[in-house]
C-alpha cells in the first residue's frame, strides 16, 4: 500500500509541476521536476497506465500542454528534439509496459530533467554576474575542501 501511494504521490507532484510551467518564470525547474518525478514512478512501476489509469492520462495531458512553453522557456538552448524525445520517451513510460528500451527511455527522461535544470542554473548565475570570480576566499575555501577530503 505504501509503494502504491508513493507512485501516485509522484504522478500527481508531476502534473502539479507540469501546471506550473504554464503559470511561472521558473519553467525550467518545475518541467524538471515534473520529469524527474514520472521518470521516479516508472522505475518502481512498470505498468503504470493499468495501475493508475486516469492519472497518466492526466499527466500525458499535462504533458501535452507544457511541451511548446517548454520549447519556448528554451529558446533554442535545449534542441527542440531534445525536448521532444525526452516528453515522449516519458509519455512512452507511461503508457507502455514493458518495453526492450525502457531503461534507454529512463534515461532520455532523465538527460532532459538535467539539461534543463543544468539551463536553469547558468541563467540564473549569469544573472548573479556569471560564475563564483576566483577571489582568495573562495580559492582558501576551495583548499579546504580538498585537503578535508583523504
């Protein structure tokens, strides 16, 4: 019972993600998010559409419906195939049992759950200045680190 509401707690945090990047300047973090949490359901599910129905059809709409904001919150940065064979490849996942590529399809979810996220990071730093500037606090900071670790 437990691993049943864990499944559906993902499938719905994944649509809820999905609503946002409609409605939010974080697009990029909410569609990852959404894509890491389907990609989560399938690997501890791998018939997900006969065990929760109506809710990959929502969450296939849901993906319908972010897909061009998505597109467009990239700008180019992020192929438009990319994007396309990462939704599918989830879309996929969700509705297909078992498969001969589904461990590749995992991965297409999850290369585009850290693309985007890894986009959404440089854009944000970029807007702090770039990256951190190599000053003598964080170079003693960096040492630390390296010398802490045996």
């Amino acid at each position: 019972m437990t691993i049943i509401r864990g499944m559906e707690e993902h499938l719905f945090s994944a649509i809820e993600c999905l609503e946002r990047v409609e409605d939010c300047d974080d697009a990029l973090v909410s569609a990852s998010q959404a894509l890491s949490a389907g990609l989560a359901a399938s690997v501890a599910c791998q018939d997900l559409k006969s065990s929760f129905p109506a809710i990959v059809a929502e969450l296939c709409e849901a993906l319908d419906r972010a897909a061009p904001e998505l597109a467009r919150a990239t700008a180019g940065e992020i192929p438009s195939k990319e994007i396309e064979v990462g939704i599918r490849a989830l879309r996929a996942l969700l509705s297909e049992a078992e498969h001969t590529d589904r461990r590749r399809r995992q991965l297409h979810v999850g290369l585009l759950s850290s693309q985007l996220n890894a986009l959404h990071c440089r854009r944000e730093l970029e807007k702090r200045g770039g990256p951190l500037p190599r000053s003598a606090g964080f170079d003693h900071l960096a040492s630390q680190a390296s010398t802490s670790v045996h």
